[in-house]
C-alpha cells in the first residue's frame, strides 16, 4: 500500500528529485524506439497480443532499456480493456519502481481492476494517489469507487462517500444514483432507495429507466408490488422507455403474489405495444397458473409461449413440476421431469429436490430413490435437503433400515454432502418410535463425535424414549448433555419428562419437574396438568390433585373435557360422590360439555357403588344427549342390575344395546349370559342384536341367540 500511494518511495532520498528532474532526458537515451513501437504494435488490432506486450514490457524493464511513459500507459489501458486484473497491477508496480509515472487514465484503470477484483480498499489508495497528484477526482472515478463498494457489500461506506462527493462538488450523475439504488435494494435497505430516487429527482438528475426498474425489482421482491406498479405508472408519465424488463419485473412479482388478473392485465398490454415477452415472463404467467390448479390455462400458456419460438427452461420446468407436485399429481410431474431430460434442459439441485420431495409424500419412495441415483450419475451436486427428504419418508413409512443405509452411503468419498442435525434427528426420531433405543444413542454418539450440534427436538426424543424403556440413568445423562450442549429445556422437554416419570409412578419426580419447569419461567401445558393429576389420581392422592386442578384454573389454561374427567373419576374412586357431582355442575356452567366418557365414568362409579337410580339416571343422560351408549356403560349397567336381580331393567337395557346398534364383545357377552342365568330371564324376551362383533369376540351373536333361545342348559353351560 505504500508503494502505491507514493511510487517514489522505492527510491534512496538523495536521488529521488534528480531522478524525476532528469527523468524525461534520461528515457530518450535509454529507451528503444523498437521497444515503444512495437508495445503500441502488440496493444492495437490486428496484432494485438497482451501475453506478448506483457513479455515486451517486462525484458525492456529487467535491461534497463526503459519503454516510454505514454506506452506503459497504453499497455496498462489496454490490459484494463481486457479485464486482466492482475497483470495491470503487476505493469503498475512494476513501471512505478522504476520511476514511471502512471497518467489519470492508467491510475482510473487500476481504480476500475481494484473494484471489479473486490478490493475496494486498494481502490481507495489509488484514490489517495490521484489527489495527491493534483488530479481532479470526476464522476467516472467515483462510480466506480461506488460500484465496488457496493459489490462488496458496504453500501453504508458507498453511501458516506456519495456524500462526501457532493461536499467536495463532484456532483452525481444518474449511474451514481442507480448504483445507490441497486445497492440498497440487494441489502433489502427499500425505503431508503425509495427516498434516494426522491432525493435525486429533487436534485435536478432525472431517473431513468434503469433506475426504476432496479428500484421496482427491489420492491416486487419485498412484496410491495403495489408500490413498484405506481412507479411502473409515473415512469410511463415521464415518457420512459418501458422495455420487456421492466414489464417482466411487474408480472414476475404479481404472480408471486398469485394476483394472476393483474400479471395478464400487464401481459396483454405488452402484446399491445408490440414489446415480446421473454421466457421468464411466460415462466411466471405458467407457474402462477400452476399454483392456482388453472392447468388448462398454464397448458394453452405453454402452447403460446411454444408457438413464439421460446422453449421452456429449466425455470419453466421446475414451475410447471412444483405445481404438479402440490397438486398432488406426482406422477405427471414425473412425466414432465423426464421430458425436461428428453429435451436435453438440465435440471437444477432445486428441480430435484422439489420432485423428489412429491414423490415421498406420495409414497412413491422407488421413484425417489431412483432420481437420487439419476443425481448422483450426472455428477449433479446434491444437497442435504435432498437426503433429508428420503429420510424422513423413510422412518415415517417405518424403513428406519433402509435410512441406516442411506446415512451410511453418505460422505463415503467425501464428495456427497455431509449429513446435518436434521438428518441425524430424523433418523433417530424413527429408531425411538420402533423403540430402538440403543441403536438411537449410538447414532447419537456418532452425531456428536463429528462433531455434528444436536437439537432440542434430538434431546426431547431420546429423553422421552429412555424414560419409556425405564433407563432412569440414561435419560438424566441425556438431560445433563442437553445442558452442556448450552441448550436449556423448553415446555416440551418438560412435559416428556413428567409424563415419562408419571408413567413409570415416580410421582416425586414428576412433582419436582413439574414445579422445576414453573420456576424456570415455563407454563405448563394442559397435557402436563391432566397427566399429573392422572397419575395423583390413580395413587390415591386424590387431596394433591384436587389443588393442582385448582392450580390449573388460574393458570393461563383452561381446564377441558378431560381433565373434568381425570377429577371426577378420582372423586368418585375415593368415594367422593358430592365432590363429583360439583365438578359435574361446574364442568356445564363452564361451557365445558361432558362426552361418553364422563357419562362412562359416572355409570361405571356409581354402579360399582351399589347407587343404581343414579348410573341409570347418568346413563339416560347420556342417550338423550345423543351419544352412542359404549360396551363399558352397559357392562357397568348390566353387572350392577344383575346383583340386584332386576330382570326387568336387564330385558330393557338389552332392548335398547340392539336398537342402539352396540356390538358386543367377549367381556359384555359374558355379563349378559351371566345376568340371563342368574336372573332366569326368559330367552323369548330377548332381542336380536345385530350381527357384527369387535375383535377379539369369543363368540359370534348370532351363535349367541341361538344358544340362548334353544335351552337355558345351554346358557348354564356357557355362564360357566
């Protein structure tokens, strides 16, 4: 850098002015005339050859025999004109240690190198020389500085030096404000370009075309379409040339927005200028058609865009392929694929990964495997997004073997794409739902030995299965990585471990979490609330439940159908019939309404407890609220009838199990022929039920009937 703010630097101080003071006599004697002639020979048409100027310039240098200024500097000009970015550098260095001084041209050249060679910080030192020489800095000079910086990335600095460019009267012209523009609007920075185009039109330098259009790209890739069509209309207003672009900008971003009226409306106004519309405009027509399921239309599109000479590209295709795919015409897709192969238009990562991902959800998993290959055999760089989208089918249709097989077959080279926290979760995620559980930890042994970051969702998994398969000291030691791994539990991780301690009636456990979660600054979940009063319920600790139930109802949950049930049914377990009737009260003033369930729970408590009025008053309830009375209902109905020996209320309620349709199972059979026996019920009094059975029935109904209606030996026999 400091050789080339000040080339003068590489000489002894004593000599420096001298040699630039005898410079111009000193190159006449030294320099060969040959060697200017032919440098300007080898840097103009017909025989214009850089690698020969370069190979010229550098053996003059290397012997002393010094070409002229004005040819160094035609070279450089000439070498900057073919964009060989390096070698200008490399003549610039070379000439200036040597005393030759580079002209306006040649440093505004290497200005030009630096920012297209994203160095703007070099172009800032040439900038530094150029003033220090007495240059006058033009708008060309700063463009350019404005172009690198831009490219680079640092629209903020190119902003600041825009400013400090109308401070030193180096006033912008239009390709200074479009490149502003530009730059905001690929830092998504849209309202700020919005106000710069206001501060240029203010400013006396009218926009042009370029800058509308860069501006309403910006805007339609925001989704502020309605914005970009206004200035569309004042554009227009000022007698700009509206071309294909600016009208391919509009549409694309109308059909972004599936506003497929208004991107035809701009269409048919194109056709009307006689302005032809390109491939990307019909891509974007035929795709939004696609989105909308109009395939009719997108189909006579196609035929139009056909007919005007333009072939669909692999834009076109994978459109035309993602509207199938979510479509749910997978299969046509594929039909499509393949002719996108047939016509020789190369399918992009994107195109695989979007056919792919239709053909799995489809369950067309051959079909899949077979594009990966077809991938893999066109050298076609594939992503991890493509593998994450097999393997997840995969387990999801329970082939966790087969996605152990692909996991295996990736990175085997080291030129397949490296599988990510995704893939290794999605495997594991299928392994615990198969309750493999060793194989889970395994795998995720070798996720962390590469290194490879867990998620939360990895962690919840193998905590929840490791507390299933009762592997206390596993689970914890899960729980302990989660922490080290800098994560902290969220809701979900909380109730995995609650339910999974509830499960295996470590209520102190479960209790300490659950209270462990709160002062965390979780709330629980109603599902957290319900399977802890569950299982306080199912111990008996009906006291705790009753105030965690109390807890839930100031919570920010509300109590549902189901936990009315879970109190309910512990209230009247432990006796409580009061206690159950108030829930009962408080359940309907809530707007909660009871299901079978409830009424199950009532008629089957009740009858348990020998209050029969009140299971058939629940069970009458519950029909005339139009539920279906269950096999459970009427086995608790019947049981308890039976130990009274009312036949009469037995006869009745078989009567309405056939009218309700209820089909039987082995356990309700056996309480009827039960009940028939010990009640002496007439077998003519008895219904016909209706011929169907749940699995697991011992006998058939119809088998049943005629037993019983043959001989009351018969039903003995079987009661026994």
């Amino acid at each position: 850098m400091k050789n080339l703010v000040d080339p003068t630097s590489c000489f002894p101080l004593g000599i420096r002015c001298l040699r630039f003071e005898l410079y111009s006599s000193l190159s006449s004697i030294f320099s060969l005339p040959n060697v200017d002639a032919r440098l300007k020979s080898l840097c103009e048409p017909p025989d214009s050859n850089f690698m020969g100027a370069v190979s010229v310039f550098d053996r003059a240098i290397n012997s002393s025999c010094l070409p002229s200024a004005r040819a160094c500097n035609t070279l450089i000009e000439f070498l900057v004109k073919l964009k060989k970015h390096e070698l200008v550098f490399s003549v610039y260095l070379k000439m200036t240690r040597v005393g030759i001084l580079p002209s306006f041209m040649s440093l505004s050249g290497l200005v030009d190198c630096f920012v297209h060679s994203y160095k703007p910080q070099l172009a800032f030192g040439v900038l530094g020389l150029l003033l220090k020489r007495g240059f006058t800095v033009s708008v060309y000079i700063m463009n350019l500085m404005l172009k690198g910086l831009c490219k680079n990335g640092d629209v903020l600095r190119a902003i600041d030096l825009f400013t400090k460019m109308k401070g030193n009267y180096v006033f912008p012209d239009v390709v200074s404000y479009n490149t502003l523009v530009s730059g905001l609007c690929k830092e998504k920075q849209f309202d700020d370009a919005v106000k710069l185009l206001v501060e240029m039109k203010d400013g006396g330098c009218d926009p042009n075309s370029i800058t509308y259009t860069t501006l309403m790209d910006g805007l339609c890739r925001d989704g502020r379409v309605e914005k970009a069509f206004s200035l569309f209309e004042e554009m227009k207003s000022k007698g700009l040339e509206v071309d294909v672009v600016a009208y391919g900008v509009l549409i694309g971003g109308f059909c972004n927005k599936d506003c497929f009226d208004s991107a035809k409306a701009l269409f048919d106004e194109m056709l009307e200028k006689d302005i032809l519309p390109n491939g990307f405009v019909f891509s974007c027509l035929i795709n939004c058609l696609c989105k909308l399921g109009q395939w009719n239309e997108a189909s006579a599109m196609l035929h139009v865009m056909t007919n005007r000479g333009i072939l669909p590209d692999c834009y076109t295709y994978t459109g035309l392929i993602d509207g199938l795919c979510k479509d749910g015409r997978t299969r046509k897709a594929l039909d499509l694929f393949y002719l996108m192969l047939e016509q020789r238009v190369e399918p992009t990562t994107v195109t695989y990964n979007i056919i792919i991902d239709g053909l799995c959800k489809e369950g067309y998993l051959g079909d899949a495997l077979k594009l990966l290959e077809i991938m893999m055999d066109k050298g076609k760089e594939q992503d991890v997004i493509s593998y994450n989208t097999l393997l997840s089918q995969l387990h999801n249709h329970k082939k966790v073997d087969d996605v152990i097989e692909l996991l295996g077959s990736l990175s085997k080279d080291g030129s397949d794409p490296k599988p990510d926290s995704i893939t290794f979760t999605s495997i594991i995620q299928g392994l615990c739902k198969e309750g493999r559980l060793d194989e889970a930890i395994v795998l995720y042994d070798t996720m962390n030995s590469r290194g490879i970051p867990a998620n939360l969702f990895t962690f919840n998994n193998l905590i929840g299965e490791c507390l299933k398969a009762g592997t206390i000291d596993q689970a914890m030691k899960m729980w302990k990585h989660l922490h080290e791994s800098g994560f902290t539990p969220n809701s979900n991780t909380y109730g995995t471990v609650i339910g999974g301690f509830c499960k295996l009636h470590m209520l102190n456990f479960a209790k300490g979490f659950f209270i462990r979660m709160r002062v965390s600054g979780h709330d629980p979940k109603l599902v957290d609330y319900n399977t802890l009063m569950a299982s306080l319920c199912n111990e008996s600790s009906i006291e705790q439940a009753r105030q965690l139930f109390e807890q839930l109802k100031n919570s920010n949950c509300e109590p549902d159908v189901i936990s009315f049930n879970i109190m309910i049914d512990g209230n009247l377990k432990a006796g409580g019939i009061q206690s159950a009737k108030e829930l009962l009260k408080e359940m309907i003033q809530m707007g909660v309404k009871p299901d079978p369930k409830t009424c199950t729970i009532m008629i089957n408590r009740l009858s348990k407890l020998g209050l029969l009025d009140e299971a058939k008053s629940a069970f009458d309830s519950m029909i005339a609220s139009g539920f279906l009375p269950n096999v459970y209902a009427c086995d608790s109905l019947l049981k308890g009838f039976g130990s009274k020996g009312e036949e009469k209320e037995i006869i009745n309620l078989l009567h309405l199990m056939a009218n309700k349709g209820v089909v039987l199972d082995s356990r309700i059979t056996d309480t009827i022929l039960s009940c028939i026996y010990h009640n002496q019920v007439d077998p003519g009094a008895l219904p016909t039920f209706r011929q169907a059975f749940s699995e697991g029935t011992a006998i058939s109904c119809s088998e049943l009937l005629t037993k019983i209606k043959a001989s009351k030996l018969e039903i003995k026999s079987h009661a026994s």
